[in-house]
C-alpha cells in the first residue's frame, strides 16, 4: 500500500460505498477516464492459463513475468489490505484522429519508406498520465472517506491488467488478448487502483468476438497461436520494444516497417469502428512521429532522439535498440525496390555502428 499502509481502513456501510462509487465515476471522467470498474482479488481461476503460458516460454526475455510467480493472481499478497481492485480504461487516439484512421494506418504500413509506430506510443508516456491521474483519483477518494490505504499501477508491476478489466465490466478479453469493449473497441490504456476498501463489485460483460478470427489472421508473425494465447517471443510488439538482442533472421521481414510496437490486430478488429478520440492532448501524436520517413528518422543522432522522446514511451528501448528496427525496416524497404538514398544512409553509418546495429545493417545491405 501507500503511505496511509498499516492504518485501518474506513468503516463505511454498503449505501455509502455504493454511492461513493458513483462518485468515483464522476471523478475518473473529469480526469479523462473512460470507465471505471470494480474487481474481486480471487483470480484463481486464471492461474493455470497465467503457468501454462509461463511454462511455454512464451514470455520471451521477461523475465518479470516470472519473478513475482503467481502474485500477479493473487493481489492481496501483491498489495497486503487489498480488498478491491479499482480498473480504469483511458481512450488514446489523439484528438485529430480522422473517420477512416484505420485505412490511413493500413496504407502506411504498405509504405516501405515510411516508418510506423503504435499509435499509442506517438504522444505522451502513458505511464506517467495515467499514474498522475490514478493518484489523483485515490487522493479524492482520501478526501472523501479519510485515508486508506491504496496502490496505484499502471503496466507497472505483476498485475493481471486484462483478467481485472474484464471481471471488473471494463471488457473482455479478444482472442488477441487485449480488452474489448462494445462501444470503444481496445485503443485505449488501463490502470489499477489495489484498494482496502469493500467497493461493490462491478458486473463482468460477454465476450462478443463470435466465430471471428480477423485478429489471428492478419498477425504478421503469427504470434496469436492459439485464440487468447500469444507468443511474445513472435510479437512485432515484443521484438521491438521488450526485447534486446538481434531480432531473428525469420521475422525480420515480417516485420515491415514497423519501428516501434504493431497495431495490426487492432486496425483489423470490427469493433474498433467504435474506437473513441481521447479528450486528453496528452496523446495527441508529436510532431516527426505522426509518419515520419526512414530516412528522416535514421538520420537522427543519439542527442536528437534523446530530444524528441523526451516524456515519451519510446525513450525507454534506448537509441540501440531503436536504430536496430530502423536498420531491419530500411532493409525491407530496400528488398521492396531500391533506394539509393536508404542504402547510402546506411553505408555511411556502418563504420561508426555497434556490434548489435552493425549486424542489422549488413542484413538491411545484403540484398
């Protein structure tokens, strides 16, 4: 818990919590949340698909995923007190975001000198705006009932983020694995407030993804082995952002030009039609990172991509890592049809490169 750990929490009768959750709904709006739920801590029944996908080694190098064991089901040993587990959704297309975005994001991936990146990852870090306004949110709650004791997380610690948004009315779970909603597809992020307060319990919804299998289909990798099992160690997601080493000759040209995440699943999805604007300009892309070129972005020295990620979810893969993708998208541009400009680029940087940057450029070259 918090600083308020170790203290008793409120007594507070079931009229009074009811209305106090409505309150909270009040207030998670004005702080840019979509919706709010509540959630059990018994998530028993999720610990044998959590082990079976540990065990198969789908987890790839994260290793966090292991290091907590089964804490990740088991919130009240994660956070001591835990009653509840307060779940918030927060919508992250940017506020210009056109009608047809999805067919735009679909013809940039079929631009190979072109670089793209998750729409989500093109603004603000969505830890840092989500862990302010979780804190925020608990801090009126503490106004309201007098202090308590509370944990925030946002794709921060062991926490089961989907298995509580969907017992909690947030969603259910696609058969990619991320959270759906009837009325707001899956672009959007998640956080959790682990509280020790008895909060009523949210009504979980049905799953409503049918017979479809669009999302499986269209993964460039094949990662979705299975519905609602996916292979890290094959995701788009996973190669460029979590993973630190030489991305494997088999994927590299599946990967396209995708620098930084992979949306696919997602611009696939029906129900994303429903996908809604954030209210927040915190996610509203920045300017090099709405379609940047591969030329404009590899010309980026260590300096200036310290400079122009500042506060942003991409500073954390390191400028390594991300000339690493650059160099593995180049070279498909350059297996697409030959650029002149591209294959200069690359020449040029290969003295000065790393061992790890090195090895991707003579791939990128050896065409």
């Amino acid at each position: 818990m918090n600083e308020e750990e170790g203290l008793d929490p409120p007594t507070l009768d079931p009229q009074t919590l009811a209305e106090l959750l409505e309150q909270l709904r009040g207030w998670a709006l004005g702080l840019g949340f979509s919706q709010i739920g509540v959630a059990d801590i018994d998530l028993s029944s999720a610990e044998p698909g959590l082990l079976a996908w540990l065990e198969a080694g789908f987890h790839g190098q994260m290793h966090y995923m292991q290091a907590h064991g089964l804490k990740r089901a088991r919130p009240a040993e994660l956070v001591p007190g835990t009653l509840r587990v307060l779940t918030a959704r927060m919508d992250y297309l940017p506020r210009n975001t056109a009608s047809d975005w999805q067919a735009i994001e679909w013809q940039g991936l079929a631009d190979p000198q072109r670089a793209q990146l998750s729409i989500y990852a093109r603004g603000r870090d969505y830890h840092k705006v989500l862990r302010s306004r979780l804190q925020q949110l608990a801090s009126k709650l503490a106004a309201a009932v007098g202090p308590f004791g509370h944990r925030v997380f946002t794709d921060s610690a062991p926490v089961l983020e989907v298995e509580l948004a969907a017992r909690s009315g947030l969603g259910w779970r696609g058969k990619h694995t991320l959270t759906l909603h009837r009325e707001a597809g899956s672009m959007f992020f998640l956080g959790e407030i682990y509280v020790d307060l008895p909060l009523p319990l949210s009504q979980a919804v049905s799953a409503h993804c049918g017979q479809c299998t669009a999302c499986i289909a269209v993964c460039p990798t094949q990662a979705i082995v299975a519905p609602y099992r996916v292979d890290a160690r094959r995701c788009i997601s996973y190669l460029t952002i979590e993973h630190a080493g030489p991305i494997p000759l088999a994927l590299r040209p599946l990967i396209g030009n995708r620098i930084y995440g992979c949306d696919d699943c997602q611009l696939i999805c029906p129900w994303n039609k429903f996908a809604h604007k954030s209210s927040l300009a915190d996610f509203d892309a920045r300017d090099g990172l709405q379609a940047p070129g591969l030329l404009q972005l590899w010309a980026w020295d260590e300096a200036e991509f310290l400079r122009r990620t500042e506060g942003s979810a991409i500073r954390r893969i390191g400028f390594e890592r991300w000339q690493r993708n650059l160099a593995v998208a180049i070279g498909n541009a350059l297996r697409a049809a030959e650029q002149g400009d591209l294959r200069r680029a690359l020449q040029q940087s290969r003295a000065g490169a790393g061992d790890l940057v090195g090895e991707h450029i003579d791939w990128a070259l050896a065409t």
